[in-house]
C-alpha cells in the first residue's frame, strides 16, 4: 500500500505543474523518505521506534506540506502542521514515558505482559491510563481523527495537490498499522 501510494503521487507529480523542474528530485527523495519511514511506522516493535519512525514522517510531511515557495497558504498550513505537531509528538512522548516507567520496558510483547503482570493501585491505573491515552493522542494526530484533525483543512489547502493526495492516504494506512501493532500486541 505504501509503495502503491508513493508510486501513483510520483505519477500524478509527473503529469502536473505543480512542482518547478529544478525541483521535482528534491520532491522525489522526501517522498522516499516518507515512504520509508511509514515502513517504519508499520513494523515498529518498540516504543522508542515508534516514535522515531513517526518523527520521520512528520518532519518531512512538514517540509513537503510548505513545499510551494512564496504561497502564503502553503506557509501558513505548514507552520499550523508543525505546531500541532510538535504539540502531539511532545503528549504521545510523555505518555510512552509513563508507560516505560511502569514497565521498565519498551519492547511492545513484554510491555502487554508487565502490565498484566502490574500490582494495580489506584496510583497505577492512573498512571497506566494516562499513558495510554496519551499514546493515543499521538497516533490519533497522525491519522488526523476526531478531535486531532484540526490541522489537515490548512494543510491540505496549502500543499502541493500531488503531496496531499499521498498525505491523505499514505501516513494515514501507517498509523492505523501502527495503532493496530500497538493496541493488538501491547494491550491485547
């Protein structure tokens, strides 16, 4: 699917103005980077490579997203994109490091088995369902639902149409992979 993605946004890209000649490669190897780190994203088994296999695709989804030099609207969606995001990266880090400081790990398989293995205190129910939750917001914001998706109107306006073909579908099959590795192996 991600390949599939990133072929037919090259193949739109191609056949459309919307990118300067000089250009386009620069377009190119971000998409590849994005197309990589969404296979990341998809066969994460640690905390830690979560995050960073998120990072990849959002740090190069906000350069892409203002990608159109000299639009305002592209200027103005990239900023709210990398403002938002930055908000969720920071929720969904805080909540991973609940989860590690309740666990002591950060590998998916034994964090589901340490936290059925947890004494369950008021204090760590708490803890556990904060974590969670703020996981939650983090992956929510990737795949932009309910109430995370404040920012994809702007971005989707501003961004080249090519890019917000691939954003609308790409990053979004990702984290739903990821929410599926995650709620499946950690909390199954």
């Amino acid at each position: 699917l991600f390949l599939a993605a990133g072929a037919l946004t090259v193949l739109i890209a191609a056949q459309g103005r919307d990118f300067p000649p000089a250009r386009v490669g620069e377009f190119y190897a971000l998409l590849v980077a994005i197309v990589l780190g969404m296979f990341m994203m998809a066969s994460a088994t640690d905390l830690l490579m979560v995050y960073l296999s998120i990072e990849l695709v959002s740090m190069v989804s906000y350069v892409l997203a203002g990608f159109r030099k000299g639009d305002r609207k592209a200027a103005e969606g990239s900023l709210k994109y990398v403002i938002y995001g930055g908000v969720a990266s920071g929720v969904m880090l805080f909540g991973m490091s609940y989860l590690y400081g309740l666990t002591g790990t950060t590998d998916l398989v034994q964090l589901g088995t340490r936290i059925a293995a947890l004494e369950m205190t008021a204090a760590t129910k708490i803890a556990l369902v904060i974590g969670i939750v703020f996981v939650t917001a983090g992956v929510g914001y990737k795949v932009a639902a309910v109430p995370w998706h404040m920012w994809c109107p702007d971005v989707y306006e501003g961004a080249p149409t090519p890019f917000t073909a691939f954003l609308s579908v790409g990053p979004k099959a990702a984290g739903f992979a990821l929410a599926l590795r995650f709620f499946h192996t950690a909390l199954a």
